[in-house]
C-alpha cells in the first residue's frame, strides 16, 4: 500500500467502527450464539431490487420490502410517481 493517498477518516468510518465493536459486544455477552432477532434484524422481511421501463421515463429501479412469504410484485409504478409527475405502470424484473 506505499503509493496510495491516505483518505480522510469520515463519519462513515466511525459508524462502520461503532457497528463492528457493538457487534463484538454482543457476540461476547451472548456467549457467540446470536440470532437476527437478538440483532433487532427480522428475518422474514426481505428486500429485493426490481428494475422496470416507463414508456415517458425510460428505465426505473426501486425497491421492494415484503415478508419472505409475499410474492414479489409483477408491476411497479414509475419512479417519477413519487413527485406526482407520473402514473404509468409497468412489469418488473427482479435484479438483487
């Protein structure tokens, strides 16, 4: 790593840094056994990537959040429906 410039440390950093320690924390006081509940994390809620293709916007990607159970949606509204300036649907493709 000798030639590359150092970044500034951010706030980015020390979040990332929090999270790390609090994690190892809770890892030692649960003696190394720790659920996703005991992470405040709910492991039946997923979140998926979908990507469709408005006819007046071209191309969107949002994201969808549901129960592992639920199926994920076939159509989504057009990214541009959040500020009012559009209504048209179309089929999604599920990306992540």
């Amino acid at each position: 790593m000798r030639g590359q410039a150092r970044r500034p440390w951010s706030e980015h950093d020390d979040a990332m840094l929090d999270a790390i320690l609090w994690l190892r924390r809770v890892w030692s006081h649960r003696e190394e056994k720790v659920t996703l509940r005991d992470l405040g994390l709910d492991p039946t809620v997923v979140t998926f990537v979908v990507s469709g293709h408005c006819p007046r916007h071209g191309q969107f990607v949002s994201e969808w959040t549901g129960r592992r159970s639920d199926p994920v949606p076939l159509e989504a509204r057009c990214s541009a429906a959040d500020s009012g300036r559009c209504g048209e649907t179309s089929p999604v493709f599920v990306l992540v």
